[in-house]
C-alpha cells in the first residue's frame, strides 16, 4: 500500500503532476518528429507462409522453371449482356498489344493476344459468348499498393482505347464491362477496404466511447480524460512501432494496425475507468482530493498493472505462430496496452490530480460534510445520510450461490453447445461485400466458366526422363475433382520438369478445393512410383492460390492448437502469483473459457441463423480466444482483487458482497464501452471483421453481465475458506466486522 502511495506521489503529486504531463507531451512531440509512423510503415504484401511450406517450395520451382507464367494473374473479365460484339474484341487485342509494347510497372507477362486476330479470340468467349477472361501477369514483389496503381494505368489505357468506361459500366448494362479479379484483384481490394475502414472505424470508435462516457459520468470533462490518455497512448505507440517496422524488426499490415486501434481504445478506457471509479469513491469520503486520489492508485493500480500485464503476455503468445498474419499481430498488439497500461498509471492520475473534483463537473462527489456544508451556505436543508442496505446483485448472489450457479452454467453451457456445429472457411472472396469488383468479377466467371479457372493450380512433375512419367495428362484428367488440365509444359532450366495447369471444378478459395492438394499429391506420387521413380514425394509440387490456402489451413490450425493452450498457461501461472491460490485460479480461468466457447456459440447463432452466413472465417476462433480470454480476465481481476482486500477486515460473504456491488457499475461500463469498440468493426463491410467483432462483443457482455456478476462470486461463496487455498484466509466473525467499522 506504500508503496504504492509512494508511486502516487511522483506521478500525481502537487508539482509531479505537471511533469508528468510535460513527459508524456515532450515524448510523443520528440517520438513523432524522430521516428516514422506504423501507418508510413505499413506492408501488406508479407508472407503469411513460411520458406518450407509446400507451395512456397512449388512457387520456387515455378519461377525458376516456367518464367512465363511465374508472376501473380489479374484476370480482366470482359463482359456484355447479349454477347460480346467484334468491335470489342477488337478493342481488347489493341489493349493486349499496348501492354507488350509499354509494360505497366511491374507486369511480369502477357500473353501474345495483341498479335492474333480479333476472330482467334471467339473460341474463348463462353457458351453464350457473353464473357472473355484474359490475364495479366505481375511481379510477385509488387505490394498491393504498387499493384493497386498499375491497376489504374491499365484502366485508363482501356478507357483511352474503347471511348468509354468498362470498369463503372455495371455486368447487366448490355453495355461492354471491365472486372479485375483473380489474385491481384482480390489483394488490391483487400487493402483497400482496410484502408478506408482505417478512417472511418477511428471516427466511430471515438465518437462511441466519447457518447459512452458521457452518458455514464455526464461530465465532459470526465469523458474526455480517458480520449487524452489514449490519443497520448497512440502517440507514443505509434512511431514506436514505426520504427521497429522502419529497422525490419516487425512487419504491420492495415489489419493489424485498424484492430490495434479498437483495442486501444477498449482495453484503455477500461483502465482509465478502473481509476476514476476508485477516485470517485474516495472523493465520498476524503476531503483532501490528493490523499482521495493516493488511495485511489494505491487500491487500483495493482490490479490494473495485473490486467495490463496479463493481455500484454497473452498477445506475445502470438509470437509462436508461424502463420505470418497471426505472428504480425503480437507486437503491435502487445506494444500498444503496454504502453497504454503506463498511460493508464501516469497520465491519467496526474490528469485527474490536475483537474480534482473538476473532473466529475457538474455532478461533483463530495463527502457528507462537504455537502452539509455546502447545503448550509446555499439555505437548502441538510442531507441525511441513508442507512446502508443489504442490496444489489451482491447480495443476491450470496443468498442464493447453487441456484445462480446452475442457471449460468446451463446458460453458458447450452450457448457453447452451438460451438461444435460451426463450419469455418479460408475464402477470403466471401468476406467481400458482393458488390466488390474482384468479387463481381469471379461471380460472373463462376457463371460462364470453371470457378477452377480463377486460379488455376499448377503441377510440376520431375519424371527423371523415363517413359512412364512423361504424359500424366490422362490420369489427371480422370480424376472426379479436376475440371481441365492443360497441354504439358517443360521445364526452361531442368526439361526433365513438366507441368500441368489444372482448374478444379469447385470455387479453388473452398475448403473442398484445398482438400484436393493433398490427394492430387498422393496421386500422382503414386504414378510417379509405379513409373519406377524413386522418392516420388520430392518430385512432385503444386503451386498456386488453392495450394496456398491449404497451406495457410494447416499452418493456422496448427497455431491454433499450439497457441490456445499456452496462453491458458500463462494467465494460470500469473494468477497464482498474484492471488496464490490454486483453487480461485482454477475457476476464475475455467469460467472464462467457459464464457468463450458460449461466445463462439452465440456468435455462430446471430452469425449463421440470422445473418445467414454459411461459415465464419477460419482465423476467427484463435483471434477471439486471445483476446477475449486475456480481456475477460481483467474483469475477474479486478473484482476479486477487490474481494481478496475486503475479507482481511469483514465476514468473506459480505466482503463477496460488497466487492461485486463497488465493481458492479465500473467493470459494466468498462464492459459495455469495450464490447462496443468491438462492435464497431461490425459496421465495416469486410466480413471477417464482422464476425470477430461480433463474437469478440458478445465474449465481452456475457463475461460483463454474467460471468462476473454471477458465476465468479457465486463460485467464491460456495469454496468458502477453500477457494484462497493454499493462501491463508482469516476469518472475520461478523461482530468483530462490526467493531472494526465503528
């Protein structure tokens, strides 16, 4: 406790205040002037996958085997109601022959249309001669933003060339439109949407947290001191991961960088309000606002460092992962609540020492003889003090612990049944809106072709020169999955090297694409063996999108399983180092897995049934888990340090009492803020976003209105004495409770 109170003065003191607050001024004007910020560092073309992956191996192969043919497609799908006339054709081979002569930046390959009649093209229009699908090929090392430029310079030639704009015409127009989809297409209009959620998703997060603090407090002053805290936080944050992402030591991409900041603003509100909410109770009884605010931080900060601590640990778990998406999260994430945790202990204290009972204006806390007081100079009668009653949701739950017991774990329990149906997808077309040009443009190939021919996969096949290997088109051919495979290709470096391009019948982003790979693989393993060729499984690989997203399933299910169980650990061990008790730790931890699997549920209810999704996003479980387990701990911490302190001097059930109706209204207005920063991403029209922030709010309001008002402290009267072992527990009779108080 002095200790702390120690730490109160320096930061919060009469003069220490102001240089607390010079400190943090002084460091994000030096930060933003010396270093860069995250967002001029931002990189969305990383891998995901690393160097031994089996595509990545195959990509190798192919880049050095089949040059041509080795860039990243954009397929421009050409499209007119009734069919596609002569003069269009005409228009797109003088296109074709433009890009041969001027390169866009960064093309790698087209093919040789420019130089073929306008007829030669027919035989590729489709069946009711409606839609042509032509590539273009770019560098693999052009970054989305690079390529989202060569995109523009490749609609402004064929502007120039037809007289018109194919790309805003709309497909059933019966005018000539211009769709860019396949792989380019799709990963420019992935950043892009990231890049405009950036904007409005700050905006909305600020004016929902503001309006939230507003309505709690209704004090503007009040409100806008956790907003100053986190702009602080951001400030310092952000050019400090602009510089570890300038110097190579991390990669951010705009995902990254647009949940880093809704996590910002929950998580930092959350502990601004753990402060103010002690302030404001001390102010009721302690006239000298500054000794009201040393007992302030010296109540809160331990449990607000712990919370801090605890999401900071839980986030660098994601360091484990070897899928790069997952692993590029944890140190911004991890970073950003350190930093706002510091702001949370410093900043805001010595804004609140600043301000004093300002902070709270117009509804100013003041003890009873403040009031008394107050009341007299102004003529009004004096205040009776109301006798304390025994009621609230603490002292419900201490009455009747079995019975709340039993209806939560039903509850929760018959939510996380729920979880098992859910089917999961790493299609990322689908978290496009329908109206997005590259989903348009697969739709419209999904209509008149092959989906397969979206991204065609390519095999690559070293037969050694025997006989037997050489022509595995026929067998390809007859499997049940495959839809075409091409004229076999030989390698440029090694000719012993063929290879096929093979369009799957299915949609080559599905699942049932992706469960192809591994069978095509054994497949032709299998005739590579009975061809006489040796160690056939190093001589066969497939390059190619739908590759890569089996790659990119096996890697995040492997992360998942891998990184779930460590971060169960380390909030375990944290626990019991900061409650010492094993039997409170297993139950606090238990409760909130249990809270998130009811999440998953719920979230896969409104999700699937109401919504009407087919699946959520694959990256979705081990998203939500993180944080929802590490926030939902904060909770639980932050009330049962609450309830460890008051059974020193009071009966434990009274001190369980009391300590879920002193939280009570904090961690629901913490919960209910950060539940709606969450929410916000659902507003945003990219679909994974949509359904992490729908099962992330959902994980937050169950462990805010359920979880900790009920389940947790119901567990706590039930273990009595036994749930601090093996710590010691005084017991406090209720009379010498009573002497104590008088």
């Amino acid at each position: 406790m002095k200790g702390m109170s120690g730490y109160g003065k320096w930061v919060a003191g009469s003069k220490t205040k102001w240089i607390t607050l010079l400190v943090w001024v002084a460091l994000v004007g030096v930060l933003t002037m010396l270093w860069p910020s995250v967002n001029s560092q931002v990189a969305n073309n990383a891998s995901n996958l690393p160097e031994d992956s089996q595509s990545v191996r195959a990509s190798v192969v192919a880049e050095r085997e089949f040059p041509a043919g080795s860039g990243v497609p954009a397929l421009l799908v050409w499209h007119r109601d009734g069919g596609i006339a002569e003069e269009d054709l005409v228009h797109i081979t003088a296109v074709y022959s433009k890009l041969e002569q001027q390169p866009l930046m960064h093309q790698n390959f087209v093919p040789p249309l420019g130089k073929l009649p306008p007829q030669a093209l027919q035989a590729s229009l489709s069946e009711d001669r409606s839609t042509l699908v032509t590539p273009v090929l770019f560098d693999k090392t052009a970054d989305s933003d690079q390529l989202g430029e060569s995109l523009k310079s490749l609609k402004e030639l064929v502007r120039t060339e037809t007289g018109t704009d194919p790309s805003a015409a709309k497909p059933d127009s019966g005018d000539l439109s211009l769709r860019v989809s396949g792989p380019v297409g799709i990963s420019v209009d992935a950043t892009g949407l990231f890049k405009n959620a950036d904007v409005s998703l700050l905006i909305a997060t600020v004016i929902l947290v503001l309006v939230f603090l507003l309505l709690i407090y209704r004090s503007p002053i009040l409100a806008l001191i956790p907003l100053v805290a986190v702009g602080f936080a951001y400030g310092v944050t952000s050019p400090v991961l602009g510089l570890m992402a300038r110097e190579g030591w991390i990669t951010v991409d705009s995902q990254a960088v647009s949940i880093m900041t809704v996590l910002l603003f929950g998580a930092g509100t959350d502990y601004c309000l753990f402060l103010i909410s002690r302030f404001r109770q001390m102010l009721k009884v302690e006239e000298n606002k500054g000794r009201a605010l040393l007992s302030a931080i010296s109540h809160s900060s331990g449990a607000i460092a712990m919370s801090g601590f605890t999401v900071v640990l839980a986030l660098f778990a994601l360091l484990l992962a070897k899928y790069g998406a997952y692993h590029r999260f944890a140190v911004p994430f991890s970073v950003s609540i350190l930093i706002m945790g510091v702001a949370s202990l410093t900043l805001v204290p010595a804004l609140l020492a600043i301000f004093g009972r300002t902070s709270f204006f117009p509804f100013v806390p003041r003890t009873p003889q403040m009031e008394a007081e107050r009341a007299k100079a102004k003529g009004r009668p004096v205040p009776q003090p109301q006798p304390a009653r025994r009621k609230g949701i603490g002292y419900l739950v201490v009455s009747r612990p079995w019975a709340i017991v039993g209806i939560t774990v039903v509850l929760l329990g018959v939510l996380a049944s729920f979880s098992s149906g859910i089917k999961f997808t790493y299609d990322i077309l689908s978290s496009f809106p329908k109206t997005m040009e590259s989903r348009e443009g697969f739709d419209l190939i999904g209509e008149q072709f092959s989906p397969g021919e979206l991204a065609p996969a390519k095999l690559m096949v070293d037969t050694e020169g025997l006989p037997g290997g050489e022509d595995l088109k026929s067998v390809l051919s007859s499997l049940s999955y495959v839809d075409v495979v091409s004229d076999p290709q030989q390698g440029a470096v090694n000719p012993k090297i063929t290879a096929y391009d093979i369009e799957f019948k299915d949609n080559p982003y599905s699942i049932e694409a992706m469960d192809h790979i591994p069978a095509l693989q054994a497949t032709v393993e299998s005739a590579l063996t009975e061809s006489g060729i040796e160690n056939a499984q190093d001589k066969v690989w497939i390059s190619g999108q739908t590759a890569t997203q089996h790659d990119t399933k096996e890697l995040g299910e492997r992360d998942t399983d891998l990184i779930i169980p460590v971060v169960i650990g380390l909030i375990t061990v944290l626990l019991l180092v900061y409650l010492r008790s094993v039997v409170a730790t297993v139950y606090l931890v238990g409760t909130v897995i249990l809270s998130f699997f009811s999440a998953l549920g719920l979230g896969w209810i409104i999700i699937h049934y109401v919504l009407g999704a087919d699946a959520i996003q694959g990256a979705i479980p081990l998203y939500s888990f993180v944080f929802l387990v590490a926030l939902g701990e904060d909770y639980n911490i932050f009330m049962i340090s609450n309830i460890w302190k008051k059974r020193k001097h009071m009966p434990l059930k009274q001190a369980i009492a009391e300590g879920v109706n002193e939280t009570g209204s904090v961690i629901t207005s913490a919960g209910l803020i950060l539940a709606g920063t969450f929410a916000v991403l659902a507003s945003l029209p990219i679909q994974v976003l949509v359904q992490f922030g729908i099962i992330t709010a959902i994980g937050v309001l169950l462990d805010t209105f359920v979880v900790r008002p009920f389940l947790v402290p119901a567990i706590t009267v039930l273990f009595g004495r036994l749930a601090f072992w093996p710590g010691k527990h005084q017991e406090v009779s209720e009379a010498s409770a009573s002497d104590t108080q008088r």
